[in-house]
C-alpha cells in the first residue's frame, strides 16, 4: 500500500515514431500524465523499487514504482517492421499506418481532450485542415497553437477540444474517430486524450518552485512556475495567487483580461482543466461598478481600471488641461472616500505621528499651487512597441496633462507639523518620503525632493480652482513635480519617513524600471537592484498636423508640446522636414516664461516649416526634438531606448504627411 499522498504510476505505455524504432513512454498517474508537455514530471517517489528504461542513444527514463507494479509489468516491443503489445493495458489504444491515438486516462466528466498531432513535415494550411476536421466532428475547439523545432521542418499541433453535444470531454468512441479523420490527412502521429483534471484542493498543494507554482483561472488550470520571476507587476504580487484562483484578482487588475495579452500568456501554460471551478460572479461583485463617470472624448486602453490618454485634438486648446479630459492612469477601482471622514496619517522614522483631516489641511497651513505636468513613465510606448512588443498600455503621446494644483507643501506637513528636522534626516538615516494610497497603492521619493524648499511637493485638494475630483485622487493626493506620474499618488492616507524606499511592484518591481534594449527576461537579475524611474527625460511630440492628413500650403503650420522632468526648462525647440538635414527654431508659446530650474509645466511652441520644391507633391515627414536647461536633447532613434516594459520614449518625433501641390 503506498502512502496517500504519492502518485502511482498504474501503467505504462509505448508509441512507436512512425518512421523508426525510438520510443515515447507515458506513465499514466490516475488523470495526471507525467509528460514533458505539461513542463514538469507530476511523478512522486513513494516506493523504493524503480525501473529503468534505457534506449540504444543513452537516453534513459527512471520511474520509480510500487514494488506491487513493478513485479506485474509487461514488456512492450516493437520494431519498423513488426508491432506486437502484451497483455498488460487495460484501457483501449489504436495503431494505424500513419495515425496512433491513445485513450491514456479513464474518462471523466466534463473537461476537455487534448490533441496532439506530431508532424515530421509540416506544410501551409495544414493547421486549417486539421481544424475544419475537428469542426467536421462536431468539436468546440478551445485552443489551437503550432509549436515548430528550429532548423527542422517537424511541428507539434496542440488541439484542446470539447464535445459540442455533452460539453466535455471525448468518449473512447470518438477519440478513435478522431483518430481516423486526422489519419487521413496524412500528416504523422496524434494523440488524443482527456485533458487532465485538478481540484481546488490539489491546486492549492503547488506553490513554490519545488512543487510548481499554479493557479487557476476559470475551468482551467496553469502551471506558472517560470512566469513568475517575469511577471510585470512583480514576484510579491502574483505569489499571492500561488495555489488559488486568480478570478478575484483579475476582477481588479482587468487589463488583463482587456487587453488580452495575459489571456493569450496564460493559455500557453495550461496544463489541465480545474474540476470544481468557483460559481460565477454574480451581479454587484464588479469592484468598478462605483467608478465615476468618464469623457466620451478621452481615448481608453482600458476601463476597468480605467487607463484613458488625452486625444491630440483637445491637448493645445488650454496650457491648463480640463478637469474632464485630464488623462487616467488607475491600478485599482476608484476608492469612495467621505471627506467629512478621511484622516491623513503623518509618521515615520524621526517623526511624532499626527493625524490631520481635510479641514485641519484646509485650515492650520497656508494654501499654496503649483501648476505642473504630470506623465506616465510609458508615454509614447506605442513607439517602442513598433520595434518589439513591450510590457505595458500602448500609450500614444497623451498620456499627460498639466494642471493648476492647491494645496499644503509637504516640507511644512512634515517639518512644522510631524517635527521632521535636517537633523533628524541625517541623525536617523531617513532617505525616503513613502506614500500609501487608500487603493493599496504605495511608492516613495527620495527626501531630498520632498524636503526641499525648491521642490515644490504638494499634498493637494484643489484642481484647476475647484475641489480635487474622486478621478484624480480626492480628497487628497501628492503631486510630486517634474517626477514620474506613478510617484504623485492619489487618494493618499498615509505619509511615512522611512530609511529604505517604499515596497510593492511600482517602487521595487520591473513596473517601472529602465533595462537595456539586449535584456529580454529577467532571468538572473535582482530587480530590486535597479533604480527606480524618479526624474522623467526632455521630450516633446507634433500635435497638429495628425499623421496622414493632407497639407496643401508652401509652409506647413506645424504645433507641439514640449516639457522636461526634474524642472528643467525648454530653451528651444527644433523642427525639421527633410529627415533632420538641416532644422527651424520653433516659437515658444505658453509655457516659456517659467523659471528655468522649476519649469513644471510643459511649453506650447509653433514653427512654420516651408516645404523645399524637391519635396511639393510629395509624402513628407516632420520631425521635432527640444532641447532643455541643461542641453539636454532627444535621441535620433528609439531603437537605442527599447526596454521590456517600454519606458521613457523620447526620441524625435515624426508625423508623416501628404503635401498637395495642386
């Protein structure tokens, strides 16, 4: 008797290759086949016996078995001329010509069945062919995906099926049918077989990476394992899914699911079907039913959490961005504060802790604004993803506004309120300023910039003259000048001094750090290492003309923004329109009049760019660079910047458009 928790192998089978003698085993472990498909062995020592199969080309396949087992197998054998199985299965296989298909697990209800064809010349179309014979069947097909051998012209084709009458799984009887339609085509060897099934409580047994790391989502199960170290939103963050349904996280983080790139990654890593799913949401459980209404003008990339850049059309009408179409960059559900409740925490290393409402902001400090530009780090991603598919929203260039905030600096909240002292940073070993968001969102700045008298840090409650909106963070939230967006956190509850920087996937994950264009996965880098994106490089774009429109005029009225992190300001703008051989200084618009060293906002500029007569009639391209306060300029070419999750795009910016000479 084996003890409860292993898994015994009850059988063993062979399939011969169609062409020549080497040999495929399966051990079949009750519904879970250990198979390198499935990217690791299900099998688990529990008996001292094992058997040992070795082919003539040194490969060797051990399996430990039950003593009981071991004593009652048969030997399969089989040569290119001659097929002959002894007596030992128990369960139905087929061999034809070209086509074998095995029935390698008892049937079970429901799930689904998996269809593997090997194909020694895989051939154009050959996909489609298989796909309208399994349709032919009447078979729901779940999932299909080619995986090919370089140098090699072998394939694997992968079919996960159901059958359309029952909804589940293939009997014996159509598994042979199968079988014979995808002989016919001729193409190699296939097995068909039930789709592994795994309950809540096996799932809930694999979450390190000694026992596999999965999850379940929906009616299907994944094995995760190597995902992990690359998982945009950190270790931390999907490790609490280990073992568990991810339904009820994806229900907040739904970029998931609407975008479909984590839909398409997970499906890869599917390994059997879950065989007590949860019950379906009912209504009322969507934790964004309470988001507040949005522009109809805003361009969204998602909605739940609302991501929604600021089209081009709007940008230029106002230096000072309109509360409603002001740009959304959410990672949770817009939390429902009462403001006659909310109380701000103030603690930390080298502080007394006080706790102030949004009265005592109101009442015990002098109001102060600031007008700044605040960016996503991945502004102009689209670019970068033209090269090669990065990790993040596609974002276009509205992926920022500017706008008029008032409040209470935070150096007086922390120095004349909480008693935060220089001597008390230096005595205390304080070198961050952390700040928790009541949407759980929490990042840091270092204290230098949040103390200093020139950093112009806020804890805000105003927006362009009216109450800060529940979209951008009411009551309060930081705003945190000339600093990536995702530092100025909204819907603030909490500011602490603290020796080491905030945690979580959006200060100490790859979220929002900068890697080389030749680091393609992470593997073997502490992420944590690298420096987390602070101050944002010069950058500007063309607003007007749009890409592709048609120009009829001899000089092109061409438009922009510009802007600079860390304060600095725009001392000029180029322009050119003949691939950057010679370029037109643009005028400096709103915007220009700012102190050069606490330039915030971002600056409006026009050129008037005459077409050369080489060009008239023809599709031209418009390019423009800035240049800021420390001659600091953009990149020719984005290639150079490439990185994994599609961070600080600032190259020239090209519009191509068609010049009308009639």
């Amino acid at each position: 008797q084996p003890d409860s928790n292993c898994l015994v192998p009850w059988g063993l089978f062979y399939t011969p290759m169609a062409s020549n003698a080497q040999w495929r085993f399966r051990t079949v472990l009750g519904s879970a086949i250990g198979s390198r498909r499935f990217g690791r062995s299900f099998l688990q020592p529990c008996a001292p016996a094992s058997l040992v199969v070795s082919a003539a080309d040194g490969l060797s396949l051990h399996l430990p078995l039950a003593a009981a087992a071991a004593a009652a197998l048969s030997v399969a054998v089989a040569d290119s001329h001659q097929r002959k199985r002894l007596p030992f299965a128990t369960h139905s296989s087929v061999a034809c010509e070209t086509v074998s298909c095995e029935d390698l697990a008892p049937k079970l209800p429901g799930g689904s069945s998996l269809i593997t064809l090997h194909v020694q010349q895989d051939r154009p179309g050959l996909l489609s062919e298989a796909t309208d014979k399994l349709k032919q069947h009447k078979l729901n097909i779940r999932d299909a995906r080619i995986s090919t051998e370089e140098g090699s012209s072998r394939a694997k084709h992968t079919y996960i099926v159901q059958d359309k009458v029952t909804g589940g799984g293939l009997s014996e009887e159509r598994l042979l049918e199968v079988s014979k339609a995808l002989r016919d085509l001729g193409a190699g060897d296939c097995n068909a077989e039930p789709w592994p099934q795994y309950s809540q409580e096996e799932v809930a047994k694999h979450t390190t990476p000694e026992t596999g790391i999965w999850v379940s989502y929906k009616d299907g199960v994944y094995d995760i394992t190597e995902f992990v170290a690359n998982h945009p939103g950190g270790k931390d963050k999907i490790m609490l899914a280990a073992g568990k349904a991810i339904d009820p996280f994806w229900r907040i983080y739904q970029q998931h699911t609407g975008r479909g790139n984590a839909v398409t990654q997970l499906a890869n890593m599917r390994i059997g079907d879950l065989a007590d799913p949860p019950a379906l949401s009912g209504p009322g459980d969507d934790p964004y039913d309470a988001d507040p209404d949005r522009h109809p003008g805003l361009i969204f990339h998602n909605n739940k959490p609302c991501n929604a850049e600021l089209p081009s059309e709007l940008m230029m009408d106002s230096w000072l961005t309109p509360n409603p179409v002001w740009f959304i960059r959410h990672h949770h559900p817009v939390p429902v504060v009462d403001a006659e409740k909310y109380r701000l925490v103030v603690d930390g290393v080298g502080t007394k802790s006080v706790t102030l409402s949004l009265e005592d902001l109101k009442s015990r400090f002098v109001k102060r604004e600031v007008t700044a530009t605040l960016q996503c780090g991945g502004n102009r991603r689209s670019e970068l993803d033209q090269i090669q598919k990065t990790g993040g929203i596609p974002w276009g260039f509205g992926a920022m506004s500017t706008a008029t905030w008032g409040g209470v600096y935070l150096r007086e909240v922390l120095q004349h309120c909480a008693g935060l002292s220089l001597e008390g940073v230096e005595a205390h070993g304080v070198k961050h300023i952390v700040f928790k968001g009541m949407d759980d969102m929490e990042a840091s700045i270092p204290v230098e910039k949040a103390l200093s008298p020139y950093g112009d840090v806020l804890v805000a409650y105003e927006m362009n003259g009216e109450p800060l909106p529940s979209e951008h963070g009411a009551p309060v939230r930081l705003v945190v000048p000339g600093v990536v967006g995702v530092r100025n956190v909204k819907w603030v509850g909490r500011i602490r001094a603290s020796t080491e920087e905030a945690e979580g996937p959006w200060q100490r994950g790859l979220a929002y750090k900068g890697f080389s264009p030749m680091v393609k996965d992470l593997h073997n880098i502490d992420v944590e290492k690298i420096h987390s994106m602070q101050e944002l490089p010069v950058q500007s774009a063309i607003v007007s003309p749009k890409p592709n429109t048609t120009v009829e005029l001899d000089d092109i009225e061409v438009k922009g923004f510009a802007w600079s992190g860390g304060g600095r300001g725009i001392v000029r703008v180029d322009v050119s329109i003949d691939d950057g051989k010679t370029w037109l200084t643009a005028d400096l618009l709103d915007g220009k009049d700012q102190c050069m060293t606490r330039a915030w906002a971002w600056t409006f500029w026009e050129a008037s760019v005459p077409v050369p007569e080489e060009l008239k009639g023809k599709e031209v391209t418009l390019l423009c660079r800035a240049v800021d306060s420390a001659y600091s300029t953009q990149p020719e070419r984005p290639e150079p910047l490439w990185n994994l999750r599609g961070l600080n795009c600032n190259c020239w910016h090209r519009v191509v458009v068609k010049h009308s000479d009639d």
